[in-house]
C-alpha cells in the first residue's frame, strides 16, 4: 500500500472517532524528535506509517522508536505504529481496534 | 605432364594436372583405410592367439595354487618374491578370514533370526515400522489441519493468548496477530487458541517420537540387509576365492617370465621342454602384435598424414587459380613437373615394400625354431632384416651383440633372407627417393 494511501485512510478513521489529526507534526520523544505523520496534540493520540517509501525507516530508527513506545509504556502518548504493509481492510480495522483499546483502558474519553 | 613440355605451363594446364593428381592421392587415401581395417582385423587374430598362448603359458607354469606347484614354478622361472612370499598362505588367511566373519553374520541375533525380522511381510520389524508409520501420518494430518492458517504457528510461538504474548497494541503487528486468531478459531468452534496451541504442542512432540521410533526401526532394517548383503558378498567371494588367487599368482608370474632376459629365461626353462614351447610361443606372438603394428604405421600409416597434406594444398592451390587475378599465372616448367610428375610407381614401390615385410611376419609361426643363442625375434621372423633398427628393441639389441652370429646357419632366415633379396633393393630405392626424389613429400611450387 502506498503511504499516501495509509495515511489518508488512518486520519478519516481517527477523525470519524472524535480526534482532531494534523499531519507531519514534530513531537519531542525524550531526546528525540520525530515528525508524525498525524497528531492530536491535544489528546496526545496519532499515528506513523513506517515505511521505507517515505524514509521513515531512516527517520525512525530502532532507538527513536523505542523512545516513542517507552513514553506510550508511561502513558505520555499514544502512536499508532503500522509495522508492517497492510492491506486497506487490516489497517482500517487496526485503526478502530487502536481507538478502541485506548477507549477501554481509559485512556482516551 | 611429359618431360618434353613447353618451358612454362598456365593456369589451364595447372587444373589438369592437379586435378589427376588429385584423384591418385584420393585414391591412395582409400587404400590405406582398406589396409588399416586389415590390418586391424589381422591384429585381433594375433593377439587373440597371444591371449591363448598365454592363458597356456601361465597354465601349464602354475595348474594350481598348492605349495608344490608354486615351489616348482618358482624353480623352473626364478621368480624371486615366492621365495619370501608364500601365495598360497596369502590365500588362505583370506579364507579363514572370510569364513571368520560369515561365522560372526551367521551368529547375529539380526541375521540369525532374518526372516522372524524382516520378512517383507510378516517380519517383525517390517510390521511394526508400517504401524509406526500409519501413527505418524496420522499425527501429521492432525498437524496439518491445526497448521490450516499460515500464521497458526507464528501465533503459537509468539504465545498468543497467554502471558508470553507481548505485542503491545500500538502496534499493527497486534491487529494483524488478532485477525489470525479470529481466524484460526472460527475454523475450531467451541475451542480457544491455547487450547488449540496446547493440541498442536502435543501433536508436534507425538509426531517427533514417532519420527524417532521410524528412524530407529529402519536403522535396525538397515542393519539386517546390510549382514544379509556382506553375507551374500562372502559367500560369493569364498566361492571365487580359489580361482582369483591362482589367477592373480598366474598373472605375476607371466610377467615375470614374458619381461625376463629371454635367453635366460629360455635357459631356465629348457628344463621343462612342453613349457619352453609355451613360453616361446607367447613371447613370439607378443613381438608379432608389436612388429605388425610397426611395419603399419611406419609403412601405411605415417603415409596417410603426408597425403593428407597434399591433398590440401592441391585444394588450396586450386581455389587461388579459379580467381580472375591469377588466370594468366605462368608455371616455371622445372617446379610444374617435379610437383605433377606421376608417382604411381613410387605408390607402388612402397605398397610392395609393406606387403613384402608385412607377410613375412604375418605367416610366420615357426616359433619353435629358434637359434640356441641370444636373439630378438624380429631377426627370427624376418631373417635380421636391416630395416628392422627401426624398432628400439631390435636397435638395442644389435647395439649389444651386432649382427647375429647364428643367422646364416638358421634353416628360416636363409630362407626369408633369400625372398627378400629384390626387397632389399626396393628399400634401397624408397630411401634414396624419401632423401632426393619427389613422392611423399610436399615439394616447393609457386606460379611465377
């Protein structure tokens, strides 16, 4: 899948759920910097589509993204990580199930 | 091409001479291929006979491999390794060593009770290796309709549905893991994935003692063929065991005394004058295989590269005079006809040579009369024909005694000797040709 085409689908399902996404947003992790590919900076909620087409492998490095899922484990944000190529119907329903996780565990009103 | 011709010839005279010439090389091309297809028939008959002189030979020497025969051969031919080596003890350590180990087989619980074992039906190995292989299909259709879903197995070493699992839920990773599950478990209703996991842990551990269990039969299956193979080998060998040995005796002692000094050998075995016949009979039809090929390929084969040479330049030469360029070439009259003079009698001469020399050798089969002295046999053969310092054996043998002593007394040489006298001329003329004359060889030819 294209990562135009991830990300156009990823901010309706998070924008049908309630959160306001802004893409490329820069979003300190740490020491880290990274460039999100949508963010609800009120709500701390977005997502990132890990592919190598957009050079996020490079932008995302395995400490960065250990950085990004240390400050989820402290509950400071949350990053929808796409980790691997989807289909359309996976990743819409990540995008619901993430929501959904976050809803039930209190996390996200 | 005559010797009163004009002092130069043209291209047309050129294609007609070359064209005939042509045709005789051609001609001489065929003969030899006749003569190498005869040659070779009659060189299988004589080692034919050679093969028989010895297999006779090597009988009449050693009949049997007991120790007064091997005693008595070792005396009669000097063969100085028996004196240390004994052929006959050799034989039978090999015996009692193959009957050893048919002992050992035959004691084998596997091999003693073969057929209770490994009857292909009824063996007892046999049936249980097909029950064992019935289970372990059958475990391996419960594995495979459990591995029905490609990431059935991922998700099971991943422990999904149990603490193990530790995919965090921001990853996509997680929903791609939930989907399978969703999946897999919609094919099993009523039956959770650990459940399922725990049924696909135990059916691959089932699976893998049976796989063991089936590797530890066959090894033992294998084990019984393998004594029932070496035993089959042995007994074979045994059989034959008497045979080889004398056979392998005979073979070294045969060459021995075919590669032995002759006349000493012939001293040593004038003790026995049936096997001094044998002997002499062999030695002489070895020396015939080797002289007939001699007198061919010296004779008839070398010629057919020469011809061969010829043949192209004549090819060569006629295309570069079909070119408009060369059509009014002129040909010195000297070079034309030394090149084109008509070489059919010295074909001839040489034919004749070869057949002379080649029949003398062929009929021969006197080999048991032979001078008292030392000789080689090509002087017995032909009467110590000069032409015989070709061949290095004849050479280095006249090197050391000269021309032999015995050979005007010798009732067969004078004989062939006579015969050969207008042969010896023959020869005479095809040297003198090979150093000076044109035939059989390329001669230096341009068109001016």
């Amino acid at each position: 899948m294209r990562e135009a085409t991830g990300r156009a689908i990823l901010r309706a399902i998070f924008e049908e759920e309630g959160l306001s996404i802004v893409e490329d947003v820069p979003v300190a992790f740490g020491e880290h910097e990274v460039v999100l590919d949508g963010w609800d900076a009120a709500r701390r909620v977005g997502f990132e589509v890990l592919t190598s087409e957009a050079g996020d492998r490079e932008a995302f490095p395995p400490p960065v993204v250990a950085a990004v899922e240390d400050a989820m484990r402290r509950g400071e944000a949350w990053v929808l990580l796409v980790d691997l190529d989807p289909t359309e119907e996976l990743l819409r329903s990540a995008a619901r199930g993430f929501v959904g996780q976050l809803r039930a565990r209190g996390l996200l009103a | 091409v005559t010797s009163a011709g004009p002092a130069a010839y043209g291209v047309a005279d050129f294609f007609r001479a070359s064209a005939h010439q042509r045709t005789a090389i051609e001609e001489q091309l065929r003969r030899i291929d006749a003569e190498r297809a005869t040659h070779e028939k009659n060189r299988e008959a004589v080692l034919a006979q050679a093969t028989a002189a010895r297999r006779d030979l090597a009988q009449s020497l050693l009949p049997g491999l007991v120790p007064r025969l091997v005693a008595r051969a070792r005396d009669l031919t000097g063969f100085a390794p028996w004196r240390t080596e004994d052929p006959v003890a050799a034989m039978d350590a090999e015996r009692a060593a193959v009957e050893r180990r048919l002992a050992a087989i035959a004691a084998d619980p596997l091999f003693m009770n073969g057929e209770l074992l490994f009857h292909p039906r009824t063996g007892t190995h046999t049936r249980e290796l097909a029950e064992l292989e019935g289970h372990l299909a059958t475990q391996q259709r419960a594995l495979s309709e459990l591995m029905c879903h490609p990431r059935f197995t991922h998700l099971v070493d991943a422990g999904y549905g149990t603490e193990r699992y530790a995919v965090p839920f921001w990853r996509l990773t997680y929903y791609d893991d939930w989907k399978a599950h969703d999946e897999i478990v919609e094919q099993f209703p009523g039956v959770t994935f650990p459940e399922l996991a725990r049924r696909y842990e135990e059916a691959s551990a089932a699976e893998q003692t049976l796989r063991d269990e089936v590797a530890r039969v066959n090894a033992i299956i294998a084990r019984g063929q393998a004594l029932f193979t070496e035993h089959a080998a042995l007994t074979r060998r045994l059989g034959a065991l008497s045979g080889e040995h004398l056979t392998a005796a005979q073979v070294r002692l045969l060459e021995h005394v075919l590669t032995s000094h002759g006349a000493t050998m012939r001293a040593a075995l004038g003790r026995d004058p049936a096997i001094l016949g044998l002997y002499l009979r062999a030695s002489a039809l070895e020396a015939k295989v080797r002289y007939l090929d001699h007198v061919f390929v010296q004779d008839v084969g070398s010629q057919r590269e020469v011809l061969q040479r010829q043949l192209q330049k004549i090819l060569k030469d006629q295309a570069k005079y079909r070119r408009a360029k060369h059509a009014a070439a002129r040909f010195p009259r000297e070079a034309f006809e030394r090149r084109f003079g008509d070489r059919s009698a010295a074909y001839e001469r040489r034919w004749d040579r070869y057949r002379k020399r080649y029949l003398i050798l062929w009929r021969w089969s006197a080999w048991d009369d032979v001078p008292d002295d030392d000789f080689v046999w090509w002087d017995v053969m032909t009467g110590a024909r000069p032409d015989g310092d070709a061949i290095p054996e004849v050479a280095e043998f006249r090197r050391r005694h000269g021309r032999p002593s015995w050979i005007d007394g010798h009732r067969g040489a004078r004989t062939r000797a006579s015969e050969d006298d207008d042969d010896l001329a023959v020869a005479a003329a095809i040297a003198a040709e090979a150093s000076g004359g044109s035939a059989g060889r390329d001669v230096a030819f341009d068109a001016s």
